[in-house]
C-alpha cells in the first residue's frame, strides 16, 4: 500500500512531462502569419556564443513544439515556453554561424495542430563579450534600499554580484553606489562610486581595489560619470550639482538637470585631479575617450547662469527653463605622453537643430561615434523623445540608426570590444522598467533587429521590478568578491588632490 | 500473652490493606488525571481569546497587514529572500499573511501555529503539568509582538511580518524537539548541523535555539564530557557560523550577522516598546529549560509525589498565574488600540470599497479631535456624494498627530490614494514607487500603480502591474476587471470610478514638488486653479474654503453662481461672511434666508460676549455654530497637516 503513494506521484509527473510534446506533429494546418511570441525575437540576428533565446508562445492552445531548424540539423522543444537546453543550444549557434535558425511554431489547438509561419534567426560569425554588467535599481525618483551592481555571463543565465549596497548599509545610513565602469573591456582596472554612507569612489587597479574621494574644494563634486583612458591609469569625469523636480502630468515623470557641470580627468597614479572644462555658463558632461586615447568626446549645454546663481527665484528659472537645455557633442585633442588637452571643438551643434546629444560613444575601429539624442536635456532614460544616432566620424555626417529605435526609450549605449555588436538601455516594453538590449552591427555598418537580454525563463523580465542601468560589457568577469569591496569601502580614502591650470 | 489486636500483621495482610487505601482515594486520581490536562486547557483558553482578539479586535488592522504585503508563486519573488539567512522566514511568512484577506482565516493560522508552538515547546522541554502555564509565555510574547505594532506597518521591511517571529520560535522549538530525541552521543552533531543548516532558514531563531540547546546540555546530561562538550560546541558553531554565511550571502550587513531575521525599527531608545517583546520571546524558554525534565523523571513524578502535588497547586498555580498575569498585563499594554488608527483603517478601506456613506456616518461619531488624514476621508467621500459644499464643515476638525513614534508622513499612510482620487496620477505613482523601492512592492502600492498607469493612459506600464496582481491568491479578479479596461479602453470611460477621477485631470504639466506634504499640496493646487469642469470647481471653491483665501473666493464662487442652480451653504457662508469682513453689499449675493438668519444670529452672539477671548468663545459657538464654515474660519486655526 505505501508502495502506491511512493509511486503515484512518480506516475503523475511522468504523466504531465509525456502530455508535453516535443515531437513535430505530422499533421497540421498552416497559419499564414508568424506566431506572438515574448520576448519579440522575430527577425533577429544573433551571436553565436549567446545564451538560449528563451521565448512563450501567446498563441492560446493545448501543446506546443518548436523546431529550429539550421545548416545540418534539427532542434525540437517542447512547451508553452521554449526553453532550449543550453548544450543543444549551443551546438545549433556553432554549426548555424553565420547563417540562418528557421524557427518553426506548432500550436496544439481543440481543431487540431496549426503552424505558424516561419521565422528567422541570423547567426552573426563575430562573438558577442561574455559578461555584461549592470546596476539593477528601481526607476525610483529619490528613495533607494538594496542596489546592486551585477555581472551576466551573457553564453548561460548566470548572474553574480559584483557588489551589493547592503553590505554596508544600516536603516539610518543608507549606501547608494553607482557608475561602474571598466578599462578597455577588461576588470583589472575598473571603478564605481558608493555614495553617503562610507562614500569615495571605488578604483580598482591592476586587481587592487582603493578607496578614493574625488571631492575638492575646487570642483563641484567628486567625480560622477566616468571614462576610463584606453590605455593610460587616468579617468575622465564630469563633476556635477544635480537636482531633480518631477513632472505633474507628463509620463517622462523625472526630470534631472544639472544646477552646474564641469570636465575632469583623475590621475591616478598622482592622486590629482587635472581640470578639463570649467566655463561656469558651460554643462559639460559625458566625458568618452577615442579608442586610441587622443581625443575626449563630450558633451555641454550653454545656459547663461548670470544672476541667477544660488537663488531660490534662480533655481526655479532654470528649472522651468529645462527644455531650453540642449547639448551639443564636442571634443577636446589629448596628448598622452604630455598628459595635456587641446583647444575643445563642437562636433555637432544639435542645439541649432533643436535637439540634445548625450552618451557619446566611439566604436573599436574609430571610425563612428554611437549617441543619444533628444529633444532636450541631459538625462534621457526619462525621455521618450530619445533615440540612438550614428555619427560618421570621417564624413561627420549623422543618422538615426535603423531597426534599433522605437517610439519609447533608447538610451545609455555601448560598443563590444569587437565593434559589432552594440547594447543599449530601453523602455519600450512598458515604458518605465529598463531593459538591455543587443543590435548587430555588421560590416556593411548596418545596425540589425535587436533582441532584449535572454533569461532563463521567459517571464523574467515581466516578474523583475528593477532597471537594468548603465549596460557595459566585459571581456572577463570581476573576481573581487562582494566583501572585499565593502572591507575596502571600510577603509579611510586617499584625497585626491587639484591641479590648478 | 499478646492479644489479637497486636498481632503482627503479615506481609499479604498489609498488602491487602494498602490496595483497600489506595481504591478508597478515587478523587485524588481523579485530580491527578485532571492536572494531566491543565496545559491543554490553558492553551485552548489562550487560543480562544487570541483568536477572538485578533479576529474581531484586529480586524481592520489584519486587512490592511494583508493590503501592505505580498505573496506571488515563482522563482522571481523567491529569489531576494534567498539573499539573506532568516529571510525564508520572511517568505514563509508572506505566504501566510495573505490570507489576513479573510481576518477570520488568517487570524486561525496564526493561532494554530501558536498551539502547535505549545505542543513543539512542551515535546522539546518536557515540563510537568502542573508548570503548564509556563509554555504560554512565548506565544503571549509573540502576541504582543503582532499587537504593538501599530503605524509601524507602514514602515515594516518585512512582508510577513506577523507571521516571522512565530515561525522563527517553531523552527527553534523544533530543533530542540530534534535535540530532545537524539541519542545523546550525537546530541554535539545535531547541534552543529542544525546551525549549518538552520542559520540560512531561521537567521538569529538557530542561534537562540542552539543556545538552548546548551544550557539543557548543562542542567541534564550525566556525563562531564556531554555536559561540557555540547555547550563548548554550541558555543564555537554560533560564533562562527555566521561569520562562514557573510561571505557566502553578499547581503548581509557585517554587524547584523547575529541579528539575521529580525526587524530593524530605526529608533532603537524611542522603539524600546517594540524590542520588550522581543526581549520577552528570547527568555520564555528559559523558565521552560530549567523545568525541563526526563520523562522517567516525570513518571516518577507523576507516581509517587501525588499528595505532595496536590498539596503544593495552589502555590504553583499562583506563582504561574502571577507570572501569566505579567504577561497578559505585557500584552494588553502593547495592545494598540488607538481610536484614531482605527478610523483611519477603517476608513481607507471603506474608502477603497467606495463605501463613501458609511465614512461620513461614522465621522458624526468622532468624539476626540481627529488626524489630518480622517479629515481627509470624509472630505473625500462627501466629495463623491457631492455633499462637500453642504457638509463638509459639520464634523469635528483638528490634526491630531498619529501616536507613533515617528512623524508620520500623510504620503504613507493614505495619502497616494487621495491622490489618486483628485487625479493627481503622477504624485500617486511616485509615493507608490518610493515605498516599493523602501519596503518593498505590496498589493495596495501595485493596485494604485496599475490604476494610475490605466488612467494616464500608460496602458503597457498598468499590464505589467496588473499581471503580477493576477498571479496573486485573492486579488486576481480585480486585477482581471482592471485587465478589461485595458483590453478596451473605451470602457474605462463608462466606470463609475473613473468619472468621479478623470474630471479632474485637466491641468497642464509642470515641473513640481509636493515637500511630501498631501493636503498643502492639494490645497495650494485647487487654490490655484480653475477650469470649467463642475467636479473640478467644486474641488475648487472647497479648497478655497479651507484656505480661507477670500481673493481666490470670489471669482471662483461668482462663476460656480452662473453655472449652478443652488449654491451650497458653505459656499453661501463664506460669501456672506467674506461680504461682511470686505464691507460689501451682501443682498446682491445669492444667499438663502437661512443662511441670512443664521449669520444675524451669529454676529449677534458675537456682540453679545464683548471682550472674550477665541478660547473663552470656542465653547459657546461650538455648541451654536460649530456646523458651520464661519466656526471653522475663526476657530479652527494653526492646525498642521503632515
């Protein structure tokens, strides 16, 4: 008798995994268009060292089969969701490289099997970098609680903490952190801000994480958006006063404006902190280097802050006057060897055209300046207007880039360290939670379909409540543990010191 | 010669005599057989009055624990409580609180899991029946925990948090039940894999219970080695298991390691309240530890000391029951039983229910001076009754601060769904976003999300919500109906709710900020404004009123004038008595004989009480005139809204 129970339950489970299929039914009738399917991976291109490409059928039924199909073989998974196994995955995206998955979708309905037209998957030859990192954090206005900063194995579905707020954090003194950012793809050298809380910023190099405060009595702040130099121990950053003031009506809720911004570099090998850009009429923000280290890219806005200055009537004006803030893209030459900057040059005058740039980022090969550009202002995760540009940086001419934009949200950008794939931050799934998505960029210097980060389940990105901010891909994954940050978080800063022009 | 009467007795002769004694004593076993059951009753008698307490007492506070919590089925909502030790405790007790959606249910769990506390403490310690009242004191304990909460529940990190101590004190009087039937030699093991493996579950409760687990290894092993070695182990497994789990979780503050799995209030001298009963749940084993006996022990107890028992009950009864009437005092006193919290309970859930009728029949019974947010929900519901203009100064006024120990800010406790309810989308979708980001995403906050996201129009943002409250267990049928008007948004237009609200939503965008301040904000907002919209006016002139602003006044009350039919009293006394203080003719204004009297009245009064101060008036006019807007405009002063 007990033997039953035992057994039982044995049946049941055997029993529902048999009533999922995963053959291809032989007969069935076709349904001339492709299936719904979430995430929307339609028409996508691929590469081939990613993680399975998760997706649920919408299609209302009682089974489902999905077969890939592609050069030399077959794939069948069974399920309302497609949930590949990563080994046979894998092995499709080798042998498929640089050539077509069609993906065929079979629904089990009361009238029989149906399939859907096909669909089309590129393998991309060129690897995507295999980490990608990012601050997970609530689309919050000014409360925050647990932040962590998280690294993706982005060929399987593991995700790890690079570094967690609450570590340090009590009910009374809060830990926000902030801007990671990597050199040259690679984690040895590396760095994030914590602010409050045993605030500094958190520079690691050669593997050695140290404490830093950036704050001086002759900058606005300590440094806040970061660009690692490619090659030399010395990080651009904006310094910043921002406030924020929120929206009564509009859906963009937030807007963040810069009370005054200037340019800096860290030096970090001599503790100094080297001027850049300070004309106080002047918001420069969004320092990014050239990859081979010459040239700083940036990005400012002209608000003539006469009068103005500190008061409370001063304050309200700017803020009210937030559209009228544009940013055009500029850059500054840099000598490496002097370690000095040149005469800064407007690169593109977007305030003339009614517009705002930000995030400048320079491909691998140099050769286009991948940006952001909106109607106005300089923070446009909350901006709908936003979209991403491609700029020619031999010609100078810029253009929308195709297949990858959408009616809401793309911002916060990067290039792979091979240049042919980009990753990028957007809204577009429901207009206030961030996701990262990846856009192939091919040879032809086209920009392809992109498809948001894969998860180990589909509804995942349905079932998190948090951001993924600042996207930024790794070549290698960050070895310090949590704690070792923290332990170093404890320890009392080295100054950073002003070097007066 | 000795006589028959000396004879020695033989050994068969006595025997026979003794059992003759011993069936000649039924009621002393039967009073021994009673006292088997003394803990039984003791605990059915607790139960019943908890249950009673908090089902009936507790109810509107348990509906809203319920509305202030979340439990969803996946591996999404399970995987943060995987970040720390002791927080599955949480998730356990997330799951259980839910069903506070029914008081009567949830309450029964809660209770049940307190008797099955009892029975583990009593397998775990083996106390005789006549200490039977001593298993009680970690239940009355965790009694009081859930009972003193009170406005902390707006400010609680935990989801389950009525349910998390008790589960903590049952998994540790479990390990001890384990302890208790080990074979002894293996007691030192047992205690060491129940700290490897209880310290993730249970957090400070493995620690507390292994602590336990030595202080029984002193009172009762025989041999030195047990005696000593278990409380040496015990001691070296709590120091440094923690220390091992710090740096597998990624977490956990450093010096909260100890702590793992209980609350952290922010005001540890102000909050001393809130940690006594905690203090008293640690220490209820420990009467329980040093009455703890072998069961051959209590055998013999229970054979051979039965006169001595009996003898000595009064005195262990009254020692319990001083001990008992402690406790009970404890838990009475963190009974929170503050009438303003009820209401405001009350209220937001009527609210909620739009049963606007019921709000303005229970604010007639207010008989201590109300809270902001009290006024705030009668003004509501007289609002959507459309009675505001007549009414809304016919009930008592004041700002009562919250008895709590913090300054409550009106934006956690009700002020999103004012919000919401004036149309205010944007500010209501923030204070949600904010206490998710601080506490964590709880029904209420997802349920005012998705409506606000529905009637902005932000129609994939409102899906989002509106799924995960589909995956809930007792309100996905609202999330479904709210899932209709996405679907079809031309439906949305036809809801009742929606066309006391959307009126409202006919201002322009700005950059603002409300300094987290509900009623100033509203207030200054309707102050001034002004559209055509008669929903719109009528939030308009109210307001007016209440700021007492008689410029903003005029305009607003000459255009309600032409384009209604009948002015509402209040309205038509702010006119009359703005008339009288501007010095203008108040016979061209449009104000009812009534009203006119009333105000003659008023001024006649006045003049007859020449000299006196406000305080010395208040009184008097109270009781003549405290209906009406002309009380509330010269006696109701300098009162603050948070």
């Amino acid at each position: 008798m007990k033997k039953i129970f035992f057994f039982l339950p044995v049946l049941c489970a055997l029993f529902l995994l048999a009533s999922c299929s995963s053959e291809v039914p032989n007969n069935f009738t076709e349904v001339q268009r492709t299936p719904q399917i979430y995430p929307d991976y339609l028409g996508i291109t691929i590469p081939p060292n990613i993680a399975p490409l998760t997706f649920r059928v919408l299609e209302d039924g009682e089974d489902y089969v999905t077969r890939y199909t592609y050069k030399g073989g077959e794939l069948v998974v069974g399920g309302k969701d497609c949930i590949p196994s990563i080994d046979d995955w894998r092995a499709m995206l080798q042998a498929a490289k640089g050539s077509a998955l069609q993906i065929d979708v079979f629904v089990k309905t009361v009238k029989g099997w149906v399939k859907y037209k096909s669909f089309e998957q590129m393998v991309a030859p060129e690897p995507i970098d295999e980490y990608l990192s990012y601050r997970l954090i609530a689309p919050s206005y000014v409360s925050y609680e647990h932040l962590t900063i998280n690294q993706r194995n982005l060929t399987n579905f593991d995700e790890t903490e690079i570094y967690n707020n609450m570590l340090l954090s009590t009910e009374e003194n809060g830990q926000c952190i902030n801007c990671h950012s990597y050199q040259n793809y690679s984690t040895k050298n590396m760095q994030f801000h914590a602010r409050q809380t045993l605030g500094g910023t958190m520079i690691v190099v050669d593997g050695k994480p140290v404490k830093y405060d950036l704050k001086t009595d002759s900058t606005i702040s300590g440094g806040v958006y970061p660009a690692w130099h490619p090659t030399q121990k010395l990080i651009a950053y904006s310094v910043n006063s921002t406030g924020q003031a929120f929206h009564t009506r509009s859906p963009e809720k937030i807007e963040v404006q810069d009370r005054a911004s200037d340019l800096i570099v860290f030096d970090i090998e001599r503790d100094m902190i080297i001027p850049v850009s300070t004309d106080p009429n002047q918001y420069e923000i969004f320092p990014s280097w050239s990859p081979d280290g010459n040239t700083l890219y940036f990005c400012s806005a002209y608000y003539d802050m006469s009068d103005t200055v500190g008061t409370h009537q001063g304050d309200r004006l700017q803020m009210d006057a937030y559209q009228k803030f544009k940013y055009d893209l500029w850059r500054i030459p840099y000598n490496p060897s002097t370690k000095t900057f040149g005469k800064k040059e407007k690169v593109i005058d977007a305030a003339a055209i009614g517009k705002s740039i930000t995030l400048p980022r320079v491909s691998p090969d140099g050769k286009y300046l991948l940006f952001t550009m909106g109607d106005y202002g300089c923070f446009h995760i909350w901006h709908k207007s936003s979209d991403l540009y491609l700029l020619d940086l031999a010609t100078g001419k810029f253009r929308k880039l195709e297949n990858v934009n959408s009616p809401d949200v793309e911002s916060y950008h990067t290039w792979s360290s091979n240049g042919r794939w980009i990753v990028f931050s957007s809204r577009r799934e429901d207009g206030s939670y961030t996701r990262s998505y990846f856009a192939y960029f091919d040879k032809q210097h086209k920009a392809h379909r992109p498809f948001v980060l894969p998860q180990a389940y589909p509804e995942h990105n349905h079932d998190r409540y948090t951001s993924y901010n600042i996207p930024e891909f790794m070549k290698e994954p960050v070895t310090i543990s949590p704690q070792q940050f923290a332990s170093a978080l404890k320890a009392e800063p080295i100054k950073a010191k002003y070097q007066s022009r | 010669m000795k006589s028959e009467k000396n004879k020695p007795k033989t050994y068969s002769e006595l025997q026979k005599e003794l059992q003759k004694k011993k069936e000649k004593r039924p009621s002393k076993k039967y009073s021994l057989a009673l006292l088997r059951y003394l803990p039984l009753v003791w605990a059915v008698l607790f139960a019943s009055i908890a249950y009673v307490g908090l089902a009936v007492d507790q109810r509107e506070f348990l509906l809203r624990t319920q509305e202030l919590s979340l439990f969803l089925p996946g591996r999404a909502f399970l995987h943060p409580f995987l970040a720390e030790p002791g927080l599955l405790l949480d998730y356990a007790g997330a799951w259980f609180t839910q069903f506070f959606y029914y008081p009567w249910l949830g309450a029964g769990m809660l209770v049940t899991l307190w008797l099955l506390l009892i029975a583990a403490l009593q397998c775990a310690f083996r106390i005789h029946a006549k200490w039977g009242l001593c298993l009680l004191l970690a239940p009355v304990a965790l009694m009081a925990i859930d009972t003193s909460v009170g406005y902390w529940i707006f400010h609680m990190k935990f989801q389950g948090y009525l349910f998390n101590a008790t589960l903590g004190m049952l998994l540790a009087a479990l390990s001890l039940c384990i302890y208790r039937y080990f074979p002894v030699r293996w007691r030192a093991c047992w205690i060491a894999v129940w700290m490897i493996v209880g310290y993730p579950l249970a957090g400070f409760y493995a620690l507390l219970s292994t602590g336990y687990m030595s202080l029984m290894a002193i009172k009762e092993e025989r041999l030195w080695i047990q005696r000593i070695g278990q409380p040496i182990v015990a001691l070296l497994f709590m120091a440094l298991v923690p220390v091992f789990y710090y740096y597998i979780y990624t977490q956990t503050n450093y010096v909260f390691i100890y702590f793992a799995g209980l609350p952290t209030f922010m005001f540890p001298t102000r909050e001393f309240s809130l940690w006594l009963p905690y203090g008293v749940m640690c220490f209820s084993m420990l009467p329980l530890a040093l009455l703890s006996q072998s069961r051959a022990s209590l055998k013999k107890e229970d054979d051979v000391s039965n006169k001595k028992v009996i003898r000595n009950l009064p005195i262990y009864l009254f020692i319990q029951v001083v001990l008992l009437g402690s406790l009970s005092y404890l838990a009475i006193t963190n009974w929170f039983n503050d009438v303003n919290f009820r209401n405001e309970l009350k209220m937001n859930r009527l609210a909620w229910d739009k049963n606007w009728d019921q709000i303005i029949e229970d604010a007639h019974t207010w008989d201590k001076e109300p809270t902001r947010l009290m006024v705030l929900f009668k003004n509501l519901a007289l609002f959507k009754e459309g009675r505001a203009g007549d009414e809304m100064f016919r009930f008592l006024d004041g700002g009562a601060k919250e008895n709590s120990f913090i300054d409550e800010r009106m934006t956690q406790l009700g002020g999103k769904y004012m919000y919401l309810n004036y149309a205010k989308f944007n500010f209501c979708y923030r204070w949600c976003l904010e206490d998710a980001v601080e506490y964590g995403n709880k029904v209420e906050y997802l349920k005012y999300m998705s409506l606000c996201a529905l009637y902005s129009g932000e129609l994939k943002l409102a899906t989002k919500y509106l799924h995960t409250l589909e995956k809930t267990r007792f309100h996905a049928d609202w999330a479904r109906e709210q899932l209709r008007f996405v679907r079809n948004p031309q439906l949305l237009k036809e809801d009742p709710d929606f066309q006391t609200i959307y009126p409202l939503y006919v201002y322009p965008d700005r950059l603002d900020g409300d300094q987290n301040l509900v009623e100033i904000y509203l207030l200054k907002f309707f102050n001034s404004t002004w559209t055509t919209v008669p929903l719109y006016q009528e939030m308009s002139l109210t307001c007016t009123l209440v700021m007492k602003d008689i410029p903003s006044f005029w305009p607003r009350f000459f255009e309600y004038c032409k384009s209604h039919s009948r002015v509402p009293v209040h309205y038509q006394e702010a006119a009359i008595l703005y008339a009288y203080l501007e010095k203008h003719n108040p016979s061209i204004l449009p104000i009812d004989e009534d009203v006119k009297n009333r105000f003659n009245e008023f001024q006649r009064t006045l003049s007859q009480n020449p000299g006196k101060t406000e305080e010395q008036l208040q009184p008097l006019f109270h009781s003549l005139f405290g209906d009406t807007f002309w009380y509330f405009y010269f006696f109701v002063r300098n009162v603050k809204s948070n």
